[in-house]
C-alpha cells in the first residue's frame, strides 16, 4: 500500500528525484522481501525443532513404560534403537525419579 502510495507521489517529482525515490523503494522492498522469508524460515525451523522435541519425548515415555512393565535397560537396549545418550539421560532421570 505504501508503494503504491509513493508511486502516485513519484509520478510528479522531476526525473533525477523520481530515480533516488525508485532506487529507494527497491531497496525497501526487498528488505521487506527478505524479513519476510526470514520469517517464514523461522517459522519452519522453530515447527522442525517442535516435532523433533516431541519424538524425544515420545520415546522417553515409551522407555519409561517398558521399565514401569517390568523390563531391564538390557532389554530396553535390545528392543528399540535406544542410544547411549538416551540411555544415561533414562538413568539420570531414574536416579532422581525412581520407579513405583
């Protein structure tokens, strides 16, 4: 809308003012351009960065179930793709919360 605004505003200046105006303009509009994609980037990484934190959850919670039912972090190890860092975060957390 502001574009269009100085456009209208442009058409009357003399011809080197109209040149700094347009320059101008351009520059404006693709800083606005770029903020916008800039945004849209964040958006995308921040949604990726909320999927990935809800895996992890998800899966923390599935290793604490097999625990709660009765099996070992051996068999925690066996039957899912548990990582070693997963599993010191999983004995961390149950030497601070243990089972009931």
């Amino acid at each position: 809308m502001i574009f269009t605004k100085l456009a209208d505003i442009a058409e009357n200046l003399p011809y080197k003012e109209y040149k700094v105006l347009q320059a101008e303009m351009n520059i404006m509009r693709d800083y606005y351009g770029v903020m916008d994609g800039a945004k849209i980037e964040g958006r995308e990484e921040g949604r990726e960065e909320g999927r990935k934190e809800g895996n992890e959850e998800g899966r923390f919670g599935l290793f604490l179930n097999m625990l709660k039912k009765g099996a070992t972090i051996e068999t925690v190890k066996e039957l899912t793709d548990i990582s070693e860092d997963e599993i010191d975060k999983l004995k961390e957390y149950l030497r601070n919360n243990p089972l009931q």
